[in-house]
C-alpha cells in the first residue's frame, strides 16, 4: 500500500461564483472570495436566474449560495446544477441546515460570515476536490481512494483480506496492516470489483481469492505469501446462501 497526499502548492485555485439578492451581502462575500488564494471568483450574481443563465456557457467548482432569495430559493436551485459543482450555502437562517446536507453540501455558513469560518469551508472545499482528483487516478489505475487517518490512502484491492464494518466506519484489513476509514461498509462494497469481494455477514465483507475454507457458520480466510496468516469470519445467516452460490454448479 502506499500513501498519497496532495500538495496545497500544486493546487489549482477552485472556480467559484457567489448567487445572492442583497447587495450587502454580495460584497462581503466578494471581497472573502477575491482574497482567498484557495479561490478564483469568476462571477458574482445578483439572482438564481442570472446565475443559471452564466452556467450554462461556464462553469464552475464551487457555488457560494444563498438560500432565501425571491424567484426559487438556494435549495431548490443547487438542486439543478451539475454534480460535480460543489455548493456552500450561506444564509441567516439555520434551519435549512438539515436539508442542506441533504444536498450533499460542503458547508453551510450561517449570516454575518466571518473570515475563519469561510476559509474552514473553503479548506473542506478543497478536500472534497482533492478526493475527486485521486478518486480519478485511482480510477484509472484500478486502486481504492480513502481518507483515512487525515491522509487519502491508495488501497490495492488485491491486498485486502477482509473489511470490517464498525457502525459509521470500516476497518480493512490488508495482508500488512489495518487501515480504518470514516464511510458505511454498504458504501465501500460499491467501490469493490463485485467479482471479488463478498459480503458473508452484516459486519463482514470478505475477499473471495483468499477464502481457504468454509461451512454454514464460517469461513477461513488466508492471506497471500509470506504472511499466509489465517483468520475466522463469521457468516451471517441472511448472507450464508450467497457464500453458498460459490459452489453451486453452474455458478
């Protein structure tokens, strides 16, 4: 396994445009954007419509959006803007909060917005581009993008035994080390070859290469040479007629 971690000084600026009715408050995000070195404004709109018609001929990373504005509210505008922009809602009422996340926002700045707060918003920015652009090389080369102790790790999947799921983390056991990484064990699978791994219990998933034995209440795994360690899985009873599959003639 090996460690990947991108460079704040290779960075590119995000692209980003403010959409908000009062003038005031335009400003004064103008004037937090413009100075910010993780950040290229691009435009600064008055409205939801203006804002639309500006991306349809442009584009941009990262939105800072107000949710009370006449015409059709933040929410429901972000809603039709390509997913891979990102969108901060700024606004002074909080609670919208919940339904922002919904969304999948970044952050959700709360009315008068002051300068530590913006660029805590603009690191997790970055961090969710930086999480993008590995994601996309790891794409290519087959590998697992996670982030995992503040670091994004590149995980080969080959090298993984086993993957354990702990309520909203995962610990995934490769045949060197543990690595434990906050994202649902549903999630991970996803980001799985399915030909390879295989989920035997609601807290377990395992890789199928390495299964070395197995009955209705068990499976043994064992890790490739020269640990060729072994170790005991349980298999779930809701999950034991897939494990089941794996011997079934014809399949």
């Amino acid at each position: 396994m090996s460690l990947l971690q991108v460079s704040a000084t290779n960075r590119d600026p995000l692209r980003c445009i403010i959409v908000d009715d009062e003038p005031i408050a335009r400003r004064g995000l103008a004037l937090l954007a413009a100075g910010h070195p993780d950040l290229r404004l691009e435009a600064v709109s008055p409205g939801p419509h203006e804002a639309l018609e500006w991306l349809e001929e442009n584009s941009a990373d990262l939105v800072l959006l107000d949710i009370e504005m006449p015409g059709i509210k933040g929410i429901d505008l972000a809603a039709r803007f390509p997913s891979s922009t990102m969108v901060v809602f700024t606004t002074a009422y909080s609670e919208y909060a919940a339904r922002s996340y919904d969304l999948d926002a970044v952050d959700y700045l709360l009315k008068p917005i002051d300068a530590t707060r913006f660029d805590r918003a603009v690191r997790k920015s970055q961090l969710r581009m930086d999480a993008r652009r590995l994601q996309g090389s790891a794409e290519a080369s087959s590998m697992l993008i996670l982030r995992a102790d503040r670091k994004f790790v590149k995980i080969d999947p080959g090298s993984i035994l086993y993957i354990e799921g702990v309520k909203d983390y995962v610990k995934i056991h490769t045949d060197s080390e543990c690595i434990v990484s906050r994202i649902t064990i549903k999630s991970l699978l996803e980001r799985l070859p399915e030909n390879r791994f295989l989920r035997i219990h609601k807290s377990y998933v395992i890789n199928m290469l390495c299964i070395k034995s197995y009955d209705s209440t068990t499976a043994i795994l064992q890790s490739p040479p020269p640990e060729s360690m072994t170790v005991e899985i349980p298999v779930g009873a809701s999950f034991r007629s897939e494990l089941q599959k794996l011997h079934t003639p014809g399949k």
